[in-house]
C-alpha cells in the first residue's frame, strides 16, 4: 500500500521522531527531582508553601505522564514505518495528511478520525 508518502518524506518523520524522542527524554531527565516526595522546608512558612509543593510535584508528575504517552506513540510510529504502515489512519485505513503528520508525526489517526 502506497500512502503517497515519499521515502525520503518517510526519512523526514523518522528524523522528526527521533529528535523528539530524544528532546521527551532529555526532559524526563531534568524534571526527575520534581516528582520526588514533597519535604517540608523548615525555612517557609505553614501549610502554603508545602501546598505549593505538592502542587508544583503534581504538575511534575502530569507532564511525566504525557511524556510517557507521548514516548509510546512515538514508538508506535516508529513500528508502524517498520512495518510499511506509516501514514495509513489506524482506524479507517484512509491515508494521513501530509501538513497532519508534519505537524504531528506520530499521529495514529487521520484528521476525520481524530475528531
């Protein structure tokens, strides 16, 4: 199947993939202090500076999530070049644009199943 992606686009999305992989990454590594135990700092004061913290550690610990979401899906993108699948929408078979994937290459789904 042809998905009208040319190889050397295909080449495009994988570096694409790769850079942003690697940026999720990089990012996971500096924000891994935030999601540690919130301590109590002697040197605040009372219950707000501590909510502050839990609140800023739950913050930390979202976008930990969405990293993780977004290693996957880049992963899955990743098989689905392997496999000769990239560019085809996982749900209705149909072919995924090209400003759709450039904007977002790891994208499953063309723009009428993602609505």
């Amino acid at each position: 199947m042809d998905s009208g992606l040319t190889s050397e686009q295909i080449d495009h999305f994988k570096q694409k993939l790769h850079e942003r992989q690697a940026q999720l990454k990089a990012l996971d590594a500096q924000a891994a202090n935030w999601r540690g135990p919130v301590e109590l700092d002697q040197q605040s004061v009372g219950r707000l500076s501590r909510m502050d913290a839990m609140q800023q550690q739950e913050m930390a610990q979202a976008e930990a999530r969405r990293r993780v979401s977004d290693l996957a899906r880049i992963e899955m993108a990743r098989v689905r070049i392997a496999e000769g699948e990239y560019g085809w929408c996982a749900e209705c078979g149909e072919p995924i644009g090209h400003k759709r994937l450039e904007i977002d290459p790891a994208a499953p789904l063309c723009i009428g199943c993602a609505r």
